[in-house]
C-alpha cells in the first residue's frame, strides 16, 4: 500500500467559509470546494463547476493512456470513467486552473475502491500453511493422549503403589518432558531455513518471492491466468499486411508499388495516402539518438500499436518530411472507450496536400481548411466511412459488396491473431468550422465530424508474436497437469488465434466452443447416450476448449460457470478488471489453486485476490506490491518457480520424516518407560532440546537442497485437501519404521553399557527407583549421567544414515549418489554431520558444561557401534525402496511415503 499512498498529495487549497485555507488531503468532505491549479494532484473525486480552456489531466495511473484528457463542465459521457467533466482522485492535473466539488472521497473514489480491494487481506491460509496447521494438529493431539496416559497411570496406579517415585511436582515435569520429546523443536527452524534457501535459490533463477510461505503454493498451483500482451507475446508489434482498395498486400509490395506508380509518372495513389495517414496520425516518436541504425532497430517512444504503425510509414518515406508539412491543432488520444484516435492538421507549407492528397483534393484544398485524420477499431470506424480509395487513389462511394469484402478481410485476419486498425480521413472546409481550436468546445466539434463522412484509405494487420519460448513454456506447464488459460482485453477472435499460436489453444477453430455450449440449466444429470446434450466430459482425453468474452461472462449463472471452470483450455476476451477478479474467485471456489499474472494498477485487486498474484518485473509499481511472485525477467520463469514450488514440498516432507524419529519419537519413550514401567529417564530432557535445535536441525535444513528424485514437472498437482504433507505413510515410515530402529538400539546400547557397569536391567525394571542395596546411589547416578550420553550420540550417529535414506523416497542411493554426480548430489550434508558431531563433542567433553548439565564423556565403541546399526537402517530402507519399485502396486507400495 506504499505505493499507493505516495500517489495521493499531502495538503490541498480549499475554499469554506469564504475563505481559501489549506489543509490536509485526508480532511476533505464532500462538498468542499477544491482549487485545482498546474502540477496538483487530485485528493478526491471533483466535479468541475469552473475550468480554463487549456486545463489537462493525466490519468495514466488508472487507465495507462499515455496522453492527458482535457477538463470540462459539462458532462461528456454518461460512464463516470469516461466523462471529462469528472476529476479522479490520484491524477496529475499537468496544465491549466480550476475548480470542482468534491464529491467522492477515501474508499469511495475510483482510486480508492482499487486501494481497497487490493489492501483487503487474504482469507484462509495458504495450502503450505494449512498443512503445517493440520501436522501440529496431529502432533498435539498425540502429545496431549501420551500426557493423559501419564496422567491416568498415576492418578490410578502410581500415586497409591509407588508413591515416593513420582509426585505432584514431578509429574509435572514428566508431562513437560512428553510434551518436549514429543514436538519437533527444531521444525520452524528448518521449516523456515528451507524455504528461505529455496527463495534465494529462486532468486537466482531470476524469480523474487515476497513471502516465504507463498514459495510452496505456486507447487500446487492447478490454474494459471496469464495476461496476453507483454506477458505471452513481445509486446513488439510489426505490421504484416495492408489492404487498399480491397487489394491485400505486404509492407514491401505497398513500397513496390508506390515506387512503380511514381516511376510509370501516374498520380499520387492510395499507397502514398495511406503512408501519410499511418506517419502523421500516430503518437510515436523516434529517438534521435537511434536515427543512425536500421529502421527494424531504431527506437520508438510510445505504445507498442503507434510504434509498429510508425515503423511501417516509415518504411513507404521519411516520417519527418510529413510531419514538417503538417501542423498539428487537435488531438485526441486513442482510449478504450472510444477506441480510435484522432488528429487535425492545418498547412504547414504549400505543398503539404501533394504529399497526403490526391491530385484533384490537393488543388481545391486552401490553407485555412483542416485535415482530419483518424485511427482506430475497424468495427467502430467502418460503420462512419461514405467512401472508399481504390488502389489508384481516386474516392468512390462504399457499397455493400465492399463492405462485405472489408469485413471478410478484417475477420480473416483477426482469425490469424492479427490486430486489425482502420485508417481513414476527412477534408473541412473553413466554412464547416464553427469554433477555433483554441476553444473548449472545439473537441466536441471535432468529435461531431468524425461522426460521418470519413473516406476509408485502408487497413492494416499487427502482428505481436508470441515470446519466443512461450509455447514450450505452455506445454510444459500442461505436462505438470496445470490448466493455463488467456485472460486479455482483445477481441475474441485475435485472442483465439495468438492462444492458438501459444498453444494454449490445441483444437482446431471448429473443435472451440463458445457460449452456446454453456446451458443455463443442470445438464450434468443427463445420460451419457445423449451426445448433444453431455457437452462435457472431463474423463476424455481430448482436450476441450471454449472462448468467453467479457459481455459473455456477464451473462453467466452458476450452473454455467460450474460447466465452464471444467474445460481445459479457455481464452476469456475483451475482460474488465472487474470481471478478472470474478474469474480467481470462480475457479478457487471450485477447489483450484489459482495464479493469476498482471502488471497495471487495474489488474491489483486480481493479483491479491488469487492465491498467488504473479507480477512480471516489468509491471507498475502497485502491481509489484500487490504480487506474491515477482519474474523479474520473462514468463518463462514460471516454469523454474513450479519446479522450485514442488520439489520445496516434497523436501519439507523429507525434512519432517528426518526430523520426527530422533526428534520425537525416540525421546518420547524413554519418558513414557520412566512413567510406566519404573525405569530411569535414559535420555535427559536437556539432550532432548540438544538433538532437536542443534545436531539435528542443520541436517534437516540442507535437505532443501536435494533435487528431484524423477521430473517433478511430469506430475499433476498437488490436491491440498488430499495429498497431505504428513500422511499416515509418513508417520509409518518415520514412527513405524526408522523411529522403532532408533530407539531400540539406543535402549539397547545405553542398558547394556548399564549391564557391564554393573547395573543390571532386572534392577531396574519397575523398580521405580528402589536400587539394590549393593548398588551405590551416587554411582548409579552417575552411570546414568553416562548412559543418557551414550542413548543421546546413538540418536546422533544413526541419524547421519537416516538422512541419507531419506534423500529418496523410491530410487536407490546408488541411482541417487550423494556426491560425484552434478544431478543428484548435495554437498552439504557432510558439513551438517560433521557439525552435528561437533555439537555432540562439545555438550558432552567440556567438563564445565558436564557438571551443570549432568552429561559425561562416551566410550570410543558407543560412536561406532551406532554406525553399524546405521549402515544395517541404510540397507532395510534400501529394500523397502527395491520392493515398492518392483512391485509398484503391491501393499509395500501402498504404505510407502
């Protein structure tokens, strides 16, 4: 919201009381009188009641038009976006003075909705954060069942049998130290490590991750929502054809052409118009200081449609010797309402209409008449135009067959993805011209013109092409059974072709359904017999597809949207941001993991809403801030941050079924065998911290950079309300299999040691605490000391062989090595063992720290007999794993994690 708020001014000039007084922007109320003067920005939405003829507004920050919009009183149109008697709050008043009543303020203006709505907070929890939230449930309802076992075993057996072996007090901390033994420590740590090693290592690749636990969601993603323009294509448009006098033809045909007919001496043709048309009617500009390279590599300022139309004016003449025939007096930016631009032109020099004019129009031009030109959609300017050029430049009245051939022309070329603009003019004559073009009234008037009799000189195609990599980005994306579908503001038939082309699109044009497919009424009950009416059917393998457009989208009830969030593969067209927002909270509804791409002001509330909001590098600055995921280059990103998403949850399971069996399960018991059956508490609850923060975690942490055992990306999705990240197998294999291991050997070795000291097990076995009267209570003291630090490096060392049969989950060792393999390697693990037996050394060899935490120094034999146990603990996994790959569909299998 930084970013927003700096788009709002400080102070600003009212008038009440009769009196101008300045005060602080958030003070304002409706009805306040605001004066507006050059260089303000607007702290609310006003009304204009007065205004200079020269006032301008800047509103790219709302609509991305590059070009201010002229102030007004009285209204313009009946769209409150729209209407230029209408201030909004957050645009830049870049010229002229006035004055207007406030009549929106905060949330209740424009700006502030798109403020509101991208501010509003994510409900829910994200799926890594709701699985953690169900593992801690599981753990703690274990934990809480093991305290009121303790409890019940006292409360019912201890307390009136053995009352001097535990007491209130003592009980008490036996229920601390289940609760201790039983909960992972060391999980946030490593949790946390993991995924902040997993970010930078996204970094690198060029994504930034603005939140650590949005790192994993992107794994589970199941539906994309990518923008068109600058995100699947280059956003580097070129025109690829022309049609004149309803002759198609390429750039380099139309210079062939002009330089035939000039050659042959005939009169100026309808080429030579509409290279004037396409140089002069256009807001781009070239950039000096790239005047000296090729015309393909010279750089343009202005928008990608202006630049390739330029480019292609260009390449007929010198764009320059037309604009210094010219004078501009009247311009009015091309907007989405609209959808054309316009501009005038007065005689610069004599010969300014030889250039643009056909010979006859050239001699009975004068140098007060105007010359209005006009840019735009075909669909809206066609309907305006009495006339059309022929290809030798001469006018002729519009007839219904060449309508018809424009309109062929014009939807064949929108069915191979190309962007359709009409050009077209007008001479008015002085007479005509009722206002000066210093006037307020004179864009009106200039709007009334165009209205009708335009002479239509031609059309061209724009091609912006797809990125270079996106098809196999799209395809890629398919194989790891995510649905990526095209949310853009195009006309349906462009979208359709460019999705095509980025193989979002796979059928053929007659396999892609539209709205027609969508019955308003339930027609999942019906029989399967029936092939018109069961339209949908999710278990085929043919990919379906549909093209919704945004008036479309409108229309649709909730048994429609129910049909239409099942197909694989949609285009939505000519969409709002509104509409784009109804799209994320449509498919999330349905149980999806929805992404959602965008980067303009407009597409804020969408990348908040989605579960992840995926902002290019590129984007606005409130874009970036409303994201979770930045890519700080191109698309093609998403394929690496999928990856990263996946394998981050599949190491996070692997850092839990490390962490649990020394960490929980094997410090439970000796807790539960001093409660139960009387013995001594072989393991101390300080080791227990000591295993689960220290010797450990840093193992667990560096399992985040284990690679995949197989193509993460060759998998569907993760479903987060079925494949959890601690399952029943899970805790099998962590509690069932390597914990059982563990602990058994660390009993064994710390009894034993016991059994040679000259501490028998059979003196200790629910004794609870009555020694022999041969045994010394302070040597017994101390041989415990020992063999809590001996049941303690057991834990340590085998760990050191559980983390290596936990990097895999089904392949080998020998398939996965642990090091002289680029592949599969990770490097790191020798440095986590070699710190966890520092850790072990220090806590147990100081003799300071052996005084006051009651550890002791281990025997040589105890770190090597722990090794043996391990490599025995490597070979049994090693088996499992051979049993679930030979027989994939076996009960090993089934219970494999």
């Amino acid at each position: 919201m930084a970013s927003i708020t700096t788009m709002l001014p400080d102070d600003c000039l009212l008038l009440r009381d009769g009196n101008q007084v300045t005060i602080l922007a958030s003070d304002i109320v409706p009805g306040d009188i605001l004066h507006i003067r050059s260089g303000n920005k607007l702290p609310a939405d006003v009304r204009f009641i007065e205004i200079s003829s020269d006032a301008k507004f800047d509103r790219s920050i709302l609509t991305g038009e590059s070009l201010p919009l002229q102030g007004t009183i009285n209204s313009t149109d009946e769209n409150y976006l729209e209407t230029k008697c209408i201030g909004l709050q957050g645009t830049h008043c870049i010229s002229g003075s006035g004055i207007g009543i406030v009549v929106s303020t905060g949330d209740s203006t424009v700006f502030g909705k798109i403020a509101k709505m991208t501010n509003a907070p994510k409900t829910g929890l994200t799926p890594l954060e709701r699985e953690i939230f169900n593992f801690v449930i599981v753990i703690c309802s274990i934990m809480f069942l093991m305290i009121l076992i303790v409890v019940i075993v006292w409360t019912a057996y201890l307390r009136k049998t053995h009352p001097d072996w535990i007491n209130v007090p003592t009980l008490i901390v036996d229920c601390v130290s289940v609760a201790i033994a039983f909960i992972p420590e060391g999980l946030p740590i490593a949790l946390t490590a993991s995924l902040t090693i997993t970010a930078n290592l996204m970094r690198k690749n060029k994504i930034l991750c603005k939140s650590l636990k949005t790192v994993e969601t992107l794994g589970s993603v199941s539906v994309i929502c990518s923008d068109k323009t600058g995100t699947l294509t280059k956003n580097r448009m070129y025109i690829t054809e022309c049609s004149i006098g309803m002759q198609n033809m390429d750039p380099q045909c139309t210079r062939d052409e002009m330089i035939h007919r000039r050659s042959q001496g005939e009169s100026f043709s309808a080429a030579d118009q509409l290279r004037a048309i396409a140089g002069l009617c256009n807001s781009g500009e070239f950039d000096a200081a790239t005047n000296h390279l090729p015309l393909h590599e010279r750089k343009i300022n202005g928008d990608a449609t202006d630049q390739a139309i330029l480019r292609f004016s260009e390449s007929l003449g010198p764009v320059s010797e037309l604009r210094q025939l010219w004078k501009k007096t009247f311009e009015l930016a091309f907007n989405s309402k609209n959808k054309y631009m316009i501009k005038t032109f007065e005689m610069a020099e004599e010969r300014a209409p030889e250039i643009a004019l056909p010979s006859a129009e050239a001699a009975s031009f004068r140098s007060t008449d105007m010359l209005l030109m006009i840019k735009g959609a075909p669909d809206v300017l066609i309907g305006r135009c009495t006339k059309y050029i022929t290809v030798e430049g001469e006018a002729k009245v519009f007839d219904d067959t060449t309508l018809a051939q424009i309109e062929e022309i014009k939807n064949h070329w929108s069915s191979q993805g190309k962007r359709v603009i009409l050009l077209a003019r007008k001479t008015i004559c002085k007479e005509q011209m009722r206002e000066l073009t210093t006037s307020a009234k004179f864009e009106s008037e200039i709007m009334h013109h165009a209205r009708s009799g335009l002479i239509f000189v031609g059309i061209v195609g724009i091609v912006d092409p797809p990125r270079d990599e996106i098809p196999s980005v799209v395809s890629t994306l398919r194989r790891a059974g995510i649905r990526i579908f095209m949310v853009t503001g195009d006309f349906a038939l462009t979208a359709q072709a460019i999705a095509a082309e980025c193989g979002i699109i796979t059928n053929p044009p007659h396999m892609v359904k539209g709205i027609s497919a969508l019955p308003r009424d339930d027609t999942f009950s019906v029989s399967e017999s029936d092939p018109e009416k069961n339209t949908l059917d999710v278990s085929s393998e043919i990919k379906t597809s549909i093209v919704i457009s945004g008036p479309e989208m409108a229309t649709l009830n909730e048994n429609q949207w129910e049909q239409l969030c099942r197909y694989d593969e949609i285009v939505f067209a000519r969409t709002t941001p509104e509409q784009k927002l109804r799209i994320v909270r449509e498919f999330q509804g349905r149980d999806e993991i929805v992404g959602m791409t965008g980067d303009g002001v407009n597409d804020a509330p969408s990348l908040k809403a989605a579960d992840i909001g995926i902002a290019l590098g590129s984007g606005s600055d409130i874009a970036i801030e409303a994201a979770d995921m930045v890519l700080l280059e191109s698309f093609s990103a998403v394929v690496e941050a999928v990856q990263y998403g996946r394998v981050v949850f599949d190491n996070l399971k692997k850092t839990i079924s490390y962490l649990l069996p020394a960490g929980s399960f094997s410090e439970f018991w000796p807790v539960m065998t001093n409660v139960i059956f009387g013995l001594p508490q072989v393991l101390s609850s300080f080791l227990m911290i000591i295993i689960c923060c220290f010797t450990d975690c840093a193992a667990a942490t560096v399992l985040a950079y284990e690679t995949p055992e197989a193509d993460v990306l060759l998998r569907k999705p993760r479903k987060p309300k079925t494949d959890r990240l601690v399952n029943w197998q899970l805790m099998f294999q962590a509690y069932g299999f390597i914990g059982v291991i563990e602990t058994l050997t660390s009993f064994a070795m710390s009894y034993w040691y016991l059994q040679r000291s000259g501490i028998p097990f059979s003196d200790l076995w629910f004794r609870y605490g009555q020694l022999p009267d041969s045994i010394d209570a302070a040597y017994a003291a101390q041989k415990l000391n020992e063999a809590s630090s001996i049941y303690f490096v057991n834990l340590v060392v085998m760990q050191w062989f559980a983390i290596l049969a936990l990097r895999t989950r089904r392949l080998s060792i020998f398939q996965h090595p642990l090091a002289f393999n680029k592949q599969t390697q990770n490097l790191y693990i020798f440095p986590a063992i070699a710190f966890a037996l520092c850790m072990a050394i220090f806590w147990l060899y100081i003799p300071q720290l052996q005084d006051i935490l009651g550890t002791s120094m281990v025997p040589a034999e105890h770190f090597f007999l722990p090794a043996a146990f391990g490599v025995g603990l490597l070979l049994a996994d090693e088996a499992r794993k051979w049993g679930v790959r030979t027989w994939p569909n076996s009960w090993i299998t089934k219970c494999a994690w």
